[in-house]
C-alpha cells in the first residue's frame, strides 16, 4: 500500500473529512440519479445500501467523462471543480487542491486509477476490486537523474 500522499493545504484530519463527505455526496448522487432514470426497471447492479466505494467512483467518473474515453479532462472537470470550491469554510482548501492532488502524474488528465486512489478507497475502505499497476515512472525520477 502506498504512502498517504499529502493535499496542499488540506491537513491529515481534514483530508480524512472531506474524502468521507465527498464519497458521502457522490453516493446519494448516484442514488438519486438511479431514482430518476428508474422508470419501473429497476437497474441490478446499483443496490445502493451494499453498494461498495470503488463502484461510486467509478460511476462518479462515468457521469464526469462525456466523451467516454476513460480519462477527465480538464475540460470534463470544469463542473466539479466548481463544486468542489462550494464547500464549507473549513475544508474549501480541500476542495480547491484536490483535483491536482489526484492528477498524480501531473499530466492533466484523471485516470479512474488515479481517482480511485485519491478518493482514498483504498485506504479508508477495504473492499477494492481495481489495483493500480500503472506506477511505471517515478515522478520524483526526472529531478534525481536530470542534471
Ligand atoms: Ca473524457
Ligand atoms: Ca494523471
């Protein structure tokens, strides 16, 4: 398991809240959503109450990614950086720094690895299906080797 990788102006405990409220905010999200598109069908694979983390992210990113092409751009994300500045006082900084906190790779585009990962679901949850073996490069490589 990796490190708890730090958010710029976001300290430990309050990184902790916002990620738990985010999550929070996504899952009712999605229910309420699954409320409107059930028209007497009722859609299998979202029961809500056993519905794990990994599966709210994953569906959070699909209602991100418009063109469905598996990554966020940074103009699919426009709308939930808005949303993520709206919050309260105490953890707006969270919220103002997360998007670059989850682009790992600083390469400006969200993989669902990436935000998976920053989510912390696989921290603060233990049911994760999706593993990350994308960690080629170490970002840190291009400072310690160029001269
Ligand atoms: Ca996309
Ligand atoms: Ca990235």
């Amino acid at each position: 398991m990796k490190p708890d990788r730090e958010m710029k102006g976001c300290p430990r405990s309050q990184k902790r809240r916002f990620l738990v409220d985010l999550m929070g905010e996504m899952r009712s999200e999605m229910k309420a959503e699954s409320n409107n598109t059930d028209h007497g069908h009722t859609a299998p694979e979202i029961t809500l109450t056993t519905v794990k983390p990994d599966n709210v992210v994953k569906w959070k990113m699909n209602q991100l990614d418009r063109n469905q092409n598996g990554f966020l751009e940074r103009k699919e994300l426009r709308k939930f950086k808005k949303d993520l500045r709206k919050r309260k006082k105490k953890s707006r900084k969270c919220g103002r720094n997360f998007l670059r906190y989850c682009d790992e790779d600083q390469d400006k585009i969200i993989t669902l690895a990436e935000f998976i990962d920053c989510m912390g679901v696989n921290r603060n949850y233990h049911s994760m299906t999706v593993h990350s073996h994308r960690r080629g490069e170490n970002p840190l490589r291009k400072y310690l080797i160029d001269d």
